[in-house]
C-alpha cells in the first residue's frame, strides 16, 4: 500500500526501479534532497505514472498549522523570506525552505543567485556527502525573494522571518517562538508548533491511507525547483573544483 524510501540520495532512483519492477505500490514517500542527479527526476516521473504510483516528497513544513494559517493571511501579497543560522545544512536542508516558499507563494517559477556561497566545500554530517556554506537567493517573476544563509558567524538559534504588506514574522522552530511586528505596535510574541518527524509519520500514513491524500508536496511539484536546484549547486561545484559536476554530492 505504502513505500518510505528514507535512504541518501545517491541509490534512491535504482532503490525505486528495483522496487517497481517487483511489486506493485499504491503509495511512495521519498526523503529529500530526492535524487542527486537533475537528469534522474523525468525518467522517475515516467515510471510512476507507468505503475500507477502517488508519490510525495516528505517536504513537512507544509502540514505546521502555523504555516497554513499564515498561507491564507498572506493571499495574493507578495513575501521576502530569509533564513539564516550556523551549520543548518545549506546544500541537504534548502529544499524544506524552497518547499515552504513554493507553498506560501503558490509559485514553481524560481531563478537561482548563487553569487553569494563561499567558494569552499565543507564534508557533510553524513559521511561521504558535502555541504556548502554563504548565502543564495531566489526570486520568483513576481517580486517574491527568498534568501537562505548559513554563516559561521551567525549567533543563536535559525531564524526564519517572513515579511509581507507591513508585518513580519520572525520564527525561531527550534523553541516554538513566533514574534509578530507590524509597524505601529510592539512585537507579539506566540508559540509555533514543531512536530517532530516521529510524531509525523503516523499521521501522515493514516492520511494517505485513509484518504489517498496528503499535506506533503506532491513528486511533480517538488521536482520543479529540486531540478534548478541542483543544477545551479552543480554550477558551483563545478566552479569550485574546475572540473564539470553532474552529480550533486548532497543528500
């Protein structure tokens, strides 16, 4: 009924074609960064949609009430989002942001500045993989922005601030805080509810199987900015190391 492929990146696609070619499946949830190769996502897409398969990327952000709410706020407003902390995973965890920018604009048609990352390539958490560290922005075609920081220098807790019209959110997950200011009153501080991804498995798995639905982000949406995604890291690997990158080593 339901396949998790939580595996690294790097044997996800042989992971579902071995899969696929064996047994059928209703239902497919893929950890992220999905694949580490932009050319990877077309012929998958394919195979799904040969085998009958739904399949969701396990982007989360998008099922916090929090996030919901603020989504029906904003409506047509345009928003800036910047993300900055100390060694949050610039390269593996920029897909959750991009996902929650994708979901809060209702926008897929982002353009990559990657002026802003260090020309330095940094081992991973996870042994075998790399990170990068600096700054990139995204801009959608109608003035939306995103910027995504991760600097060494940066002090405290990875703040998320979302700004729209004459309000601005600044979100730190990691205590549950939400501090709210708009230009003429003193900040509101709430709390934000952070489920942690065993408390999410459950209830997601209940749903897909109950209703044949989710909150995740669907594989064919998620692969409209996974692809410009790598392949804009790509063009920075590529610079970095002087010799063309066609596999991004993230997961």
């Amino acid at each position: 009924d339901l396949v998790i492929i939580a595996t690294t990146a790097n044997v996800r696609r042989g992971i579902i074609e071995k899969l696929l070619g064996q047994t059928i499946v209703k239902y497919l949830i893929l950890e992220k960064v999905v694949f580490q190769r932009s050319e990877d996502f077309v012929p998958i897409q394919k195979l799904l949609i040969d085998s009958g398969v739904t399949s969701w990327v396990n982007c989360g952000r998008r099922s916090f009430q929090f996030y919901k709410r603020l989504k029906n706020e904003i409506k047509h407003e345009k928003i800036n989002i910047k993300v900055e902390g100390n060694n949050w995973g610039l390269a593996c965890n920029s897909i959750h942001m991009i996902d929650l920018f994708a979901f809060l604009t209702g926008r897929t048609d982002f353009d990559f500045d990657i002026d802003g990352l260090d020309n330095l390539i940094v081992d991973s958490k996870r042994n075998g993989f790399k990170e990068l560290i600096g700054s990139f922005t995204i801009r959608t075609e109608g003035g939306d922005i995103l910027e995504l920081i991760d600097n060494n220098k940066y002090v405290g807790d990875m703040m998320i601030s979302i700004s729209y019209d004459n309000l601005r959110y600044e979100i730190i997950e990691s205590k549950g805080l939400v501090f709210k200011h708009s230009s003429d009153l003193n900040p509101v501080k709430d709390t934000i509810y952070v489920p942690l991804q065993s408390e999410l498995t459950g209830s997601v798995v209940d749903q897909i199987l109950e209703t044949g639905a989710s909150s995740l982000t669907l594989y064919d949406e998620c692969m409209r900015y996974h692809i410009p995604m790598l392949d804009a890291f790509n063009k920075h690997f590529t610079k970095i190391n002087n010799k063309t990158s066609t596999i991004c080593p993230i997961t």
